[in-house]
C-alpha cells in the first residue's frame, strides 16, 4: 500500500483527472488513475509464504501480508489520507458505495454521481440536503430491484431542483411489464433500455423555469443581472448564496460569472406584495 501511495503521488495533481479503486475479480483488486496508470494487486501466497503481488506497468513486486489484509490497508491508509485533508476533494463525477465518501467532497463541485447503495431513501435525502450546488445526476446501480425500491425512486422524482436526471441500472426486476412500469410512474414519464442491465432514466424539469416562465417583470430578474447584482453585492453584508444559486438557471449562471467573496455566509432578500 506504501508502494502505490508513492507511485500515485509522483505523478501532480493536475496530471490526476481521475481515481477509481475497484475489485475486479476475486483475489484481484485494481487502483487506477484516469487514462494514466493502473497498480494491480493479487494474491501470491504459496505454501508457508504469506505474499500480495502488486503490479506497476514494467515495476513487479510483492509484499506482506494476506491479499485481503493488503486490500483493507489500503482502505485505511486512503480514509485517513482524505480525513488529514484541509480541503474537501473537488470532483465533478464520483462512483461511491456509502455515503461517507460523499462528505469528503465539495458538494459545489459534484455534478454527477453514480451510488450503488441499496438504501435509495438514505441516499436521496442525504443528496437533498448536501447538495450546494448545480442540479445533480445520480444514478443508482444494483443487482436486483425490489419494489420498494421502485417506490423509493417515485418519491425521488419529487426533488426536481435537486435532481436533472435519475437513472437505475439492475440486473432483474420483478416480472412487470412495460405497461406496467408505466402505470406505476403515471404522470412521469421515461427511457427505458431493454439490454444487460437493465437502464431507466428519468429527466427531471427544473422548477424555476416555471417561476420564469409565469413572471415577465418578476423581481427574480433583477437577481439575474449580473449589473445590478454586483451594486448589491457591494453594499450587502451577508449572503445565502446557496440558496440563491437554486432560485433560477440564470441566477446560477449570474452567480457562477460573479465570483462572490466565499466567507460570505449568508444574504437573503425578500419580495412582498402589497396588498
């Protein structure tokens, strides 16, 4: 684990696009940095000798220990690695299997993300309320797929300004037919498919293009001016821009060119009618 630690850190973190740590097979576990540099680890114990094969393109070595003792040093090692950190990772995609990962993440930053926990319910709502960002696209992959499941994902689909896009991936599902999975879904409508595994694909509406659509002189616009919204910024001492970015698609696009001071922490405006 020393060995693959030393091999990744040479090369910089511009050079790093991407860092994926996976069991490929039994016995076969693979750390692989994007387009760069796969390190492979096997077991190599043979008689008395306790030995794990760790592989680097030409560099071939082994070093101690039983192969599923390696693998959860590495586990370790890789934790408090991403703990000791003073900044949150910066990624755009990721590919977790728990939720712990996921906080070691700017939630700014996520755009994408594929889960492969059974729990939908504890995933959605942890994504609900971390999420500081844009809109997501989280798809969930599983072996089998329950219909509870399937109820789960219904009630995902209510989050529409957390959430662009919902996907599952599955093996099996229970015996529905399409018709059936349509019903179930009624109003909502998919893509589904049909090869090995299974894909459905939900393409969720952004709420404020409604709140747009309805309003043409809406006080939101002024948030949209880039102008205006600088003059604000200056004479503001406190800012919820997180909140701010979810009102509109153009809002965070006016936010995203503006650039605010990040230790604001929190500015909230608020539009009366008269009556």
């Amino acid at each position: 684990m020393a060995t693959a630690y030393h091999w990744i850190s040479s090369h910089p973190e511009e050079n790093l696009p991407g860092l994926a740590v996976y069991m490929l097979k039994e016995g076969y576990f693979i750390i692989e940095l994007s387009n760069l540099v796969k390190i492979y680890y096997s077991e190599a114990s043979s008689g008395n000798q306790v030995r794990t094969r760790v592989k680097y393109g030409r560099k071939d070595t082994e070093v101690n220990g039983k192969f599923i003792q390696v693998v959860y040093t590495i586990s370790e090692c890789m934790e408090s690695a991403l703990r000791a950190r003073s900044e949150k990772l910066r990624v755009k995609r990721i590919e977790v299997f728990n939720l712990d990962i996921l906080k070691l993440n700017d939630p700014e930053e996520v755009t994408s993300i594929c889960s492969r926990s059974q729990d939908i319910d504890e995933t959605v709502l942890f994504l609900r309320d971390w999420n500081q960002g844009c809109r997501l696209e989280v798809e969930f992959k599983m072996e089998n797929i329950s219909r509870e499941q399937l109820e789960s994902i219904k009630k995902s689909l209510g989050y529409s300004s957390t959430f662009n896009r919902i996907k599952i991936q599955f093996q099996w599902i229970i015996e529905w037919s399409q018709e059936q999975m349509i019903f179930f879904f009624k109003p909502l409508k998919f893509s589904i498919w049909h090869m090995y595994p299974i894909i459905i694909r939900f393409d969720l509406k952004d709420p404020s293009e409604d709140v747009d659509e309805q309003s043409s002189h809406t006080p939101i616009k002024v948030f949209a001016n880039p102008l205006l919204m600088e003059m604000i910024l200056e004479g503001i001492d406190f800012f919820d821009i997180q909140r701010l970015r979810k009102v509109s698609r153009d809002i965070r696009s006016c936010i995203h060119y503006l650039k605010p001071d990040p230790r604001i922490r929190r500015y909230e405006i608020q539009s009366f009618k008269k009556w």
